[in-house]
C-alpha cells in the first residue's frame, strides 16, 4: 500500500526561514515541497500551477498574505492554507480565518510540531497556536457579548456536532462516533455555519466555545 503524498506549497519573503521550513517538512516521508516562493504574486502563480494540498504563507509577506490567501481560498477551495506568522494581532487572526486559512501558527515553531500540526491540517482538522486561540475568545467576548439564541437555532443533532467540532474532530471523527455518514455529517455542517451565520468551521468552534465561557 503507497502511502499518499502529500504536497506542499511554502510562502515566505524570508529566504532563510523558508529554506528551514522547507527542509523540515520534505524530509519527511509523506510530505513533498512542491515550490517555494516569497511574495503575493509567487503565491498566486505557483499555487494556480502546482495545485498543492497544502500551502503555508506567510501572513506579512510583500503583497499580503491574508489577501493571498483569500484569493487562492476562492480559486482552490480544495487547499488547506496554514497561516505561518510573527504577529500575535488578533485581528490579523480572524482575517486570516475569514479569507479561508485552516490554521494560524507562530514563527519559531519547533520542527516536530510544524510537522504534526501540517499533517493534522491536510487530514481536515483546523488549529490555531493555543495562546493566540485564547486572545481571540478573550477578545471577541469582550467586544460583542454571546447571543445565546444563536445556539438555540441548533436542534439537538447539530448541537452534539458543533460539540465534537469543539473538541477538534474532523468530519470522519464525527461521522464514526455518530454512526452516521460523512456526507451526512458535512450536510449538518453546512446547516450549522449557516444557522451560526460563520463562514468555516474555525468560527463555529470558536463561537461554541464563547458560549460556554459565557454559561
């Protein structure tokens, strides 16, 4: 049995950061690092030849990298973008998961974990660095209190699946543990972001998440 590769597409104006990030994820086995690049443009080009499954971008590279990233999400809905960053902006973090990213992580990251948190992305599963998941719930509580009849929209099956979302599964997870299909389950899923009025699975969980903090 082969296993599937998966191919990466990196973004980054800093040369020797982006080498390092491209040496780390192509020595590992199921992963290929299919191009590099450092700007908006190169992102655009190479992500529309290469059709990758999986691009990481730079968040503040010449161009924008929340503007790429909206502009491929558009083209390629079937990438997964992952967010690689310095700045811990909350605001920089919400553009980046409305224009479409699946995951925000901080520069400095050691090897292991870009690794894990890359293949756990390509599998589905969404993450955002944990300290900076806190900022956004902190702050987004703060600006706009939680509507709990925005949660009442949901009847008691979507309410369960907002809940394993919450806990990070991915659409299989759910779909096994509720002995139901996954296109059942991405069919809830739709209803769910519609009913929350979010546009991706991030915001959803986030939202869930809120709501309980605000119990």
């Amino acid at each position: 049995m082969t296993t599937e590769i998966t191919r990466i597409l990196v973004i980054d104006d800093h040369p020797l950061l982006r080498e390092g990030v491209c040496s780390t994820l192509d020595s590992v086995d199921d992963f290929e690092v299919v191009g590099q690049g450092g700007s908006f443009s190169d992102a655009i080009k190479m992500a529309h030849e290469l059709v990758p499954d999986t691009i990481l971008l730079d968040i503040s590279m010449p161009g924008g990298g929340v503007e790429a990233a909206r502009e491929i999400h558009q083209a390629l809905p079937a990438s997964s973008l992952i967010m690689l960053t310095a700045s811990e902006d909350e605001k920089n973090v919400m553009s980046a998961l409305q224009a479409g990213a699946k995951a925000y992580i901080l520069k400095g990251i050691g090897g292991k974990e870009l690794v894990n948190i890359v293949r756990k992305v390509s599998a589905g599963e969404t993450f955002i660095t944990p300290s900076l998941a806190t900022n956004i719930l902190v702050h987004s509580y703060n600006d706009e209190p939680p509507q709990p009849d925005v949660m009442e929209k949901l009847n008691n099956r979507e309410s369960t699946i907002l809940k394993a979302l919450e806990r990070g599964l991915t659409n299989k997870q759910i779909a096994d543990e509720l002995f139901l299909s996954e296109k059942t389950i991405k069919h809830y899923m739709t209803n769910i972001l519609q009913k929350l009025q979010v546009k991706n699975r991030v915001e959803a969980a986030l939202i869930a998440q809120k709501m309980h903090h605000g119990d």
